[in-house]
C-alpha cells in the first residue's frame, strides 16, 4: 500500500472523504477547525500540514477500517502520487433523482373555520397542533398536493413532485421558477376554496419553503455532501437575476462547488453518519438516507415542517400588525400568548420516544428557521395585547 511520507492538504483531505466524514466531523475528530479542513481541500499540495496536525493523521490513518483504507490509498494511487502529478477529478453533475418537497404557507384568520370544518382529520405534528387536511389539485404535484387546515388560522399547501435532474443547477432553476407559479396559484386556490366554503377572504401567499429527498445520485462522500449544501442552498448554482428568468450558472461553477466540497456557513448538518446525510439551512432542507431501513422517513421532516411553516407565518402575522400599530386579531381566544408559549415548548423540548435522528433534525430546522426567536416575540406581544 501507499504509505503517507508528507502529509500535505490534499492527503488531508482524501482521507477524510474515503472516511466518508464531513468537513466539520473529520475536523472534530482530528481536532482542527473546520475552516482548515476546508483551506486543505481548496488549496492542496500547496499547504504542508504541520508536524503535530501529521502525527494525529497518522493515528487516524491507523484507525480506518478496511474499505475506507483501500478508498484512500485508490485515490492516492489515481491522484498521481508516484510522480507528483496534479488530481483533476471530473465530478459527474448528475443524472440525479430527487422528490420535491414544497411548502406554501398561508395565514387565513378566522376565515379559517369553514374551510376546516369542511376538512378531513389528520393527525398532529410534533408542534401538537390541531389540523385538518383535504386535496389541493395542484396541476403538476401529481404524486400529492394537500391543503392543511390549522384552528389557529393558518393553511399550508404541501406539493410533492418527483424530478429526475441533468444537474443541480437545472434542479436550482427550476425551483425558482416554479415559486412564482405556486404562489399565484395558491392564492387562487384558497380564495376560490375560501369563496365556497364561506365570506370570501382576501389572502395572499407569501413565499415557498422546499424539503428535498435525494433519492438517487452519482456522488459519493465528500461530493454527496456537497450535493446536498447546494440543494440546501441553491442560489449559489443559479442566476436569479437573468433577464429570461433563473437560469443555472452553468457546468463549471457547478462541477468547482462540488469538488472543492462546497459548505455553506449557515447550513447546519443533521445526519447519523453510515445512516443518513440531512443538512438544513434558510432555504430549505436536503435529505439522502445512506441506510433507508434506519434512516429518517421523510414523512417526519415533512410533519416537522408543517408545524414550523404554520408557526412561522401565525407568528409574522401578528409581529406584522404590531409593527403597523394594530392589535392582532386571534382566530379563537384559545390562540393566545399561553397557546404559543405551548407550541415553543413542545417543537423545542426533546421527547422520552424521539431517537437521536429526530432531535438533530428537530434542532437544526429550528435553528435554521430562527422560529424560535420569532415565537418569543410573538408570544410578548400577544401578552402585551392581553390575548
């Protein structure tokens, strides 16, 4: 086998992705920060790594398992180590398989009620929130789309459609093209449903939030997670500012992400390592189960998802009418400053029943979202209003 004589950054960073780690993991447990992880990826043979830094890669290097060690020294020997040539891998952009996952939430008001009454029961989500569901009819979500119900006034449009990608930049696109379409379409459709069930209710949508599945992918390791960083944060592969509308930015800027193992700063990881990679970040959510029969359903982020997105827009509503001097009006005096200050406690409190998967994905949605912060101060000035 190949054996390490000097440790420079791309030996570094080969073997953290033959260790299939992520840059902040492989970082914890050699003791570097993540950022010099990251500087060994970008810059390679150029840095030398230090002598103490050489000792515990040299421990590590002793401590992998038999697959991650012939990943290692396989890509030491295709790197052209013997005559110190240059690696220049090409990084596949796809095909990819991937299930979209989007979420169109609404705050209705007590206009609601008819329309809920009208509804099917569904069960609760992790936020304990009473809901109700019934089809959507979207044109396009043919897998699903529902209409979900909530007694606190909110509606939240769930789409699921499939999509079999070239590249994450058609994938990114794609995206933020169909957002304008799905808003001007869920404000239709719950005016009209609005209109039947009851007095007609001017409401409008707002703004998309997406969860994606990757169900099927060329990338491994360190180019899996950086798949799912840029399917987490898209605008990083798309022009949104093109005058033909978003268009990708192209192969190359794409191919550069995933090879230098492109990591977003605000992302914040919540897989199990051997089971599952999920990232959350502002913009959405990116799942890959590496074991399917342990890793999360998606059927709990999307539950998970549901709750935040219908607490997210009860709690802008009301911040929205402070901010312009009014009183929020409450659906049911039931939703006050008490029934928010429940809702935080149970989307934020671990469970005796969640398992370690659930709590990390619970905590870095939570985080990413920045729902918390935003239901305490709901909750303040629902307390102020005396509601």
């Amino acid at each position: 086998m190949t054996v390490v004589v000097q440790w420079t950054g791309w030996e570094a960073g080969l073997l953290g992705q033959a260790m299939r780690l992520s840059i902040r993991e492989y970082a914890r447990q050699l003791g570097v920060n993540p950022a010099t992880v990251t500087k060994w990826r970008k810059r390679g043979r150029d840095i030398e790594v230090m002598p103490e830094t050489a000792d515990m890669l040299d421990a590590m290097l002793r401590r992998c398992d038999p697959d991650s060690l012939r990943t290692f020294h396989a890509s030491l020997g295709a790197s052209g180590v013997a005559d110190g040539g240059p690696l220049a891998p090409v990084v596949p952009l796809g095909p990819a398989r991937v299930v979209s996952h989007k979420f169109i939430p609404v705050y209705v008001g007590e206009s609601i009620r008819p329309l809920y009454e009208t509804a099917e029961g569904h069960p609760r989500g992790p936020g304990g929130l009473m809901q109700r569901a019934m089809p959507a009819e979207h044109p396009d979500a043919v897998v699903e789309s529902r209409l979900h119900l909530y007694a606190c006034g909110v509606g939240v449009f769930h789409l699921v459609q499939p999509c079999v990608v070239a590249s994450l930049g058609e994938l990114a696109a794609w995206r933020y093209r169909s957002y304008a379409t799905d808003l001007a379409w869920a404000t239709e459709r719950l005016q009209l449903l609005l209109r039947e069930a009851g007095p007609p209710s001017s409401v409008v949508a707002s703004y998309v939030l997406s969860a994606y599945l990757l169900e099927d992918a060329p990338w491994e390791g360190a180019f899996l997670e950086a798949a799912l960083q840029v399917l987490a944060t898209p605008s990083v592969v798309v022009d949104r500012q093109h005058p033909d509308g978003p268009m990708p930015l192209g192969a190359d800027v794409e191919r550069a992400l995933l090879a230098e193992g492109f990591v977003h700063p605000d992302v914040v990881a919540f897989g199990s390592r051997a089971v599952s990679v999920g990232l959350a970040g502002w913009s959405g959510v990116a799942y890959h189960p590496l074991a399917v029969e342990r890793a999360l359903p998606m059927e709990a982020i999307v539950a998970l998802e549901l709750d935040v997105q219908t607490l997210w827009a009860l709690s802008t509503y009301v911040l929205d009418e402070v901010e312009a001097g009014r009183d929020p009006v409450m659906p049911d005096e039931a939703y006050g400053w008490r029934w928010l200050r429940g809702a935080y406690s149970r989307l934020t409190a671990a469970r005796p029943q969640e398992t370690a998967q659930h709590q990390l994905m619970r905590e870095a949605v939570l985080a990413t979202s920045q729902l918390p912060d935003r239901l305490r101060a709901a909750q303040e000035a629902l307390r102020e209003s005396i509601i």
